[in-house]
C-alpha cells in the first residue's frame, strides 16, 4: 500500500457485531464491522469468505443488505453493498431504532465489487 488516501467515500472506525450469511449456506455467523461506509464495510471473523462471494449482511438498525466480497486478507475482508445504506443510522442506539427514519438504502452502481474472474481466462504459474 502507498499510504496515499484513494476512497472516494468516507468512512468511520468503529466496533460492531454484524450478522453474515454466505450465498447458499443457511448459517449466519458473527462477524466484527471495524469500518463501515454508505457503500461497504470491512468485517473480521473466523468466517471463510472467497473474493466474489454473494452475502447478505445483518446491521442493527440498518437491517438486511446485500452484497458481495470485495477483497480478502487473513481474517479481515472487504464488502462491497449493492445498495447505498445510511450507515450512521448503524451507531444510533438500538432503541432508536430506524423505523421513523427515512429509507436505509438506495441504489448504488459506483460501489459492487468487481465480477470473479472466469477460471478458464486465469493463466497458470
């Protein structure tokens, strides 16, 4: 890493526990949100998770979002949302819950992770 700042969108540090369920497995597992932003967050946990897979992701006060593995390394990984969320309503309290807010989330192109790559393009080494 360069050390130089390339996110076009802000995001806080912070500590939360977040529901996850990879595609087709009927398991949710607790994972730690240690930075989340309107279009994504970084998860911790003993969660095994590929570049690509599809997750649906459980947020106090947010609720179920969609999205998909952005990047990978040892146990942190990155996720791209399909849709934009409001994340601070994430730090509110959970009695101050998100039912006399406006809607959490909105449709947003500029934050999906890439495709996975085809297995028949990769070259081997």
């Amino acid at each position: 890493m360069s050390g130089v700042e390339t996110r076009t969108v802000s995001r806080d540090s912070l500590f939360l526990l977040a529901g996850i369920r990879v595609e087709q497995d009927d398991e949710v597992h607790k994972v730690r949100v240690r930075n989340l932003s309107d279009g994504g967050m970084m998860g911790e946990g003993t969660i095994r998770v590929q570049r690509g897979n599809r997750l649906e992701i459980e947020l106090r006060n947010v609720g179920k979002i969609e999205g998909s593995v952005a990047w990978v390394q040892d146990n942190r990984f990155g996720i791209a949302f399909d849709e934009e969320i409001r994340s601070n309503l994430a730090r509110k309290p959970a009695s101050e819950g998100a039912a006399s807010e406006a809607p959490a989330s909105q449709t947003s192109w500029a934050h999906r992770a890439p495709s996975a790559p085809k297995p028949e393009t990769l070259r081997k080494i």
